[in-house]
C-alpha cells in the first residue's frame, strides 16, 4: 500500500478538517403567531405558510 511521504502537518490538517464544522439552523419567526420556525417550512403552531393555511390543526 502506498505511504505518504511526508508527515501531514497540524495546519493543513485544521484547514481540511474545518469544512466539516456542523451548520446551526436559524429559527425565523412567523408572521402570523410570531411563534420561531424554521424557514420554507410550514408553523407548526398555527399551520400557515407564506400567509395562507396549509396544514388543517385538530382545536380540543
């Protein structure tokens, strides 16, 4: 099997290993309850999306 022939130094290790940081997702929030969610998806508060009713919510 094949050997690198130099030692990998910290440095270029870090760069490579920094394209794999994990993302944090953003809650905006809606227009219609003000509740967070997350964007281009529906309230699941209120069930509205882009300002009409999308998802029908069962009230007890």
């Amino acid at each position: 099997m094949p050997v690198p022939k130099k030692k990998t130094s910290q440095r270029r290790r870090d760069q490579r290993r920094s394209q794999q940081k994990l993302s944090v997702d953003v809650a905006s929030l809606c227009p219609q309850c003000k509740s967070p969610k997350l964007p281009h998806r529906a309230c699941t508060k209120c069930g509205t999306y882009k300002g009409r009713e999308v998802i029908v919510l069962e009230t007890d």
